[in-house]
C-alpha cells in the first residue's frame, strides 16, 4: 500500500515557515513607530485576533 503523501513527507516544514513569520512580522512593527503622525502611519483597527490593520493617508 503507497503511504499518502503529506506536507512533511513534501519537505515542507510548518513550524520553520511559521517561526520566520513571527520574525519578519516582528521586524516589520519596528517600521511602525517611525510612521507615527505621518503618511502612511500604521492603524490597529481592532485589537483582537484578526491582526487587522490600515494604513493612514
């Protein structure tokens, strides 16, 4: 019987990729504070799990 193929078996790693978003969306909220008051200012909608966000123009 052929085992199914999954995610894992493909070379994909899920923990890695989620690992590095935390990182690079960690990097990316420093930007925030230099937009504070300005174009482009990054605005917290709600705070809540959706991590929506807008941006002020």
């Amino acid at each position: 019987m052929q085992e199914r193929s999954n995610y894992e078996n493909s070379g994909v790693n899920i923990k890695l990729g989620d690992d590095a978003s935390k990182v690079l969306y960690e990097a990316a909220k420093l930007t925030w504070k230099n937009r504070k008051g300005n174009l482009g200012e990054v605005v917290e909608i709600f705070s809540d799990f959706s991590g929506l966000r807008a941006v002020n123009v």
